[in-house]
C-alpha cells in the first residue's frame, strides 16, 4: 500500500510540512514550501527534500531550516 509523502515525512520534520524552509544541496541553498523530506526507498534511498513539488537529493538533514 502507498502512504502518503506526509506519512514518509521523517518525524524530525513534520511539523514543518507546508512551512517555507531552507536547506543546502549538492552546495546549493534551496527555498521553497516543504512537501516531503526522508528517505525515498522507491527511488534512490537518499535522504530526499521535496519543495514546490520539485524533489532534491542527497541532501544532509541538519541543514534543513524554516524560514
């Protein structure tokens, strides 16, 4: 069965699901709306953010932030 990207979401960053964040990937600063953040175990088993609905990966937890 499919759950859904808040039900994936890891706990750590739950609460700011919908929340403006920002977060480095690859050494690129990122902004937008959280969708999804953890480990994508359908794609590629990185740690994943997904903003806007565009998804970034690898990317490191600790430097996920709201805005």
């Amino acid at each position: 069965m499919f759950n859904s990207l808040e039900d994936r979401t890891d706990p750590r960053f739950k609460h700011l699901l919908g929340k403006k964040v920002r977060f480095t990937c690859e050494g690129v600063s990122h902004t937008g709306t959280l969708d999804f953040a953890g480990i994508n175990d359908f794609l590629h088993h990185k740690f994943q953010v997904t903003i806007s609905r565009t998804p970034f990966w690898p990317v490191d937890p600790e430097s996920i932030e709201e805005v």
